[in-house]
C-alpha cells in the first residue's frame, strides 16, 4: 500500500502491488487453514482442496488442463526446470536454440548445459527487438532438443513471434518452452493458441504474492526433475506446497481471466498518452523496441544526452527503472539495447516505464511533467 508523498510507481515488470482480493483470499490459509496439503486428516484435506482450485484457475487462464500445471517457488525454478528437464529427459539431443536477449533465468541454464557439451544456438534480434522466425527455423536441427524464447521482453516488453516458431518447430520434432512471465496477466495467453510444449507464469508480476509460479507442460513432454525428494507435483517438483501463496495465485489468476482485455485497453491508452506527452517535448526522444508489437504496459524510451539512471536519481516523484546495469560504480549498457543495435552511449539514456492496474491517467501526468521538466532543465549529463 503507498503512502502519502510516495513516488509514482511505474515499474510493474519489476512487480507489482498484491490484488486486495488476493489478500482476502490468502489470510484464512495464513490464519486458520495451516495444514500440509499432503496429511491425510482434515486439516491437510483443506489445504489440499485449495491447491488444486489454484490449479484449476491457472490452467484456466492459460486454456490448458489442471494436470498440465505444476507448481514452483518462482521464474526462475520454473525456467530451469524446463530448460534443464528436457535436456536431461532426452539425452540423445544435444542441442537448443534461445535468443541473445532472454532473462538470465533463461541463459544462465543454457549456459551451463553448454559447459557440459551442449551446444546453444544464441539467435539475433532485429533492431525492433524481435526474432526472425527464418532464423528460427534455420538454427533447428536433428538433435535439437528445446527452443526456448520469452513472450516479452522484461526490459521493452517487444513480444516475439511465438506461435509462428513453436509451429514450425514442433512440426520438425521440437519441443518449444516460453517464458511468459510477464506477459501473463497483461495479455490473452493461450498455451493451444501459442502451440508450446512448456511455459513458465510468474505470480509476482500480476498481483500475486513473490515466491509463487507455475510452469505448464503439456502432456506427454518428456521432463525430468531438477530438485530431488518426496513425490509432489507428481514427482516434478518435491516439497511442501505455498499454500496461501498458491490461493493468491490462483485469484489473482480468475481476475485476469475476467479483466485482462478491457486492462490491456485502459493500460494501453495511458502508455500512449505517456509516450506522446514526452515525445512532445523532449526533442530527440526514441522508442526502444517495436511500436506495435509488445505489452499494453511497457513504454521503453531513450532520452538523448543524459544518463537513464541519473534522470531517474534527479526525478523522485517516479519509480521506474533502467535496462542497464550498474557495477563498481560505473554504468554499462542494456545488453538487450546494444543487441537491437543502439549504440552503448545512447543506449545508458533508456528508461522503462511499466504501468499496471493501478496506475490513473493524474500519474501518467504528473510523472510525464515531472520526467519533462527535470530533462529541459539542461543539467543532466551523461
């Protein structure tokens, strides 16, 4: 909850504030319903039931069945799982394909199959931020076991052309895995619509509590686990269920299912508004990423002449982030940026803008006013 004299946020692909019927939801199971989903007395029978209602409500967001869900503690496991499951489940394919700009959840798996003798296909983006299926397509070979791409990106929120490579690479043999965690809850996301074989949904990033995912994999995908113990998740993932976390994932779930088109609609109208308020007056400004092609929420802009992170320093009534990162002190260019083919220098000048459910249009003006106004003062540089 904000308090008075709390900056704007606008950095909800960071994460976002908890649905208050996702707190309704959870206290009984933080209060009252303590039991372990696996006892067999009534108090387990509880929380069991409440389990598998979460999971009903995810696989209905994502127009998959209940027994295709399986439950993790966050993105990362989820992606981990996915990526390294398959390729212990098919040994005999040594090979994946992902892009240059996937979340670390994504590449430092990837990374470390190929110190173990896989070989990665790390495929380019175009200067909107996208993958070419062509080259998607061409990087497929015999022994591929997984490709493996995000929805949307985390840093412009461009989507990729998911159902067009999944098509093409299931048609040769392929399992193909998406990291849709922060396009879930911002747009439609259909597993039968996308034709994937696993993807990864990550509570935090729409209302639900941190600590809380889900990954979908499609019967029949040959998975191994990567965590041993006890049998839950059906022997993929062991461990004693989140429970009331699990509760506010799967409400915070059932309100996307009902809102997330008309959200997409008003959430999308404010980022445009946001977009031509600064254009307007600030000369030079770019847009990083597609101009169509990504999430309703996400406004990634490159203001000229000035550090992003400075601008953000200088501006405290707006909490939003940048794509690129900070060690020892010194700045280093978004590596997503840099692969679409913004220069370093100018790529330091990006700023990321996400808005969510409650963001009101008196933020989008305030904040533009305030970004606006610390720009043309003219004493920011890089």
């Amino acid at each position: 909850m904000t308090e008075p004299g709390d900056p704007i946020y606008l950095d909800h692909n960071a994460t976002t504030p908890l649905l208050p019927e996702v707190v309704d939801a959870m206290v009984p199971y933080l209060r009252e319903h303590f039991g372990n989903p696996s006892s067999a007395h009534v108090y387990g029978r509880r929380a069991r039931e409440a389990v598998d209602r979460a999971r009903a409500q995810v696989a209905a967001l994502l127009g998959a069945r209940a027994e295709e869900i399986f439950f993790v503690a966050h993105g990362t496991e989820a992606n981990n799982l996915a990526i390294r499951g398959v390729a212990a489940a098919l040994p005999e394919k040594r090979h994946l394909v992902t892009s240059v700009i996937e979340h670390p959840a994504t590449t430092e798996p990837c990374r470390e199959l190929e110190k173990h003798g896989h070989a990665v296909t790390w495929l380019p983006v175009d200067e909107h931020g996208r993958v070419r299926v062509s080259e998607a397509v061409a990087a497929l070979r015999e022994d591929t076991a997984l490709v493996t791409l995000m929805h949307a990106n985390n840093e412009t929120g461009v989507l990729q052309p998911i159902a067009a490579i999944a098509r093409e690479a299931r048609a040769r043999g392929v399992l193909v895995h998406t990291d849709a965690a922060q396009s879930v809850g911002k747009l439609p996301v259909s597993v039968e619509e996308f034709g994937v074989d696993l993807l990864t949904l990550v509570g935090h990033k729409f209302g639900a509590p941190k600590g809380v995912g889900a990954l979908y994999v499609r019967k029949g995908t040959p998975l191994r686990p990567v965590l041993l113990g006890a049998g839950h998740e059906r022997g993929l993932r062991p461990g004693t269920e989140n429970v009331a976390s699990l509760v506010g994932l799967g409400v915070a779930c059932e309100v996307a299912r009902r809102t997330v088109e008309g959200e997409a609609k008003r959430v999308r109208a404010l980022r445009d508004e946001l977009w031509e308020r600064l254009r307007a007056r600030v000369p030079g400004l770019a847009l990083n990423g597609h101009p169509e092609e990504r999430l309703p929420n996400t406004l990634n802009v490159r203001f000229p002449g000035v550090s992003g992170s400075a601008l953000l320093t200088a501006t405290p009534e707006v909490a939003a982030s940048t794509g690129s990162a900070c060690h020892a002190g010194e700045e280093s260019a978004s590596s997503v940026l840099t692969a679409m083919g913004v220069e370093p220098r100018a790529a330091l000048g990006s700023v990321r803008l996400s808005l969510g459910r409650t963001t009101t249009h008196e933020d989008v003006v305030a904040a533009a006013e305030a970004l606006i106004q610390c720009v043309v003062s003219g004493w920011l540089e890089k």
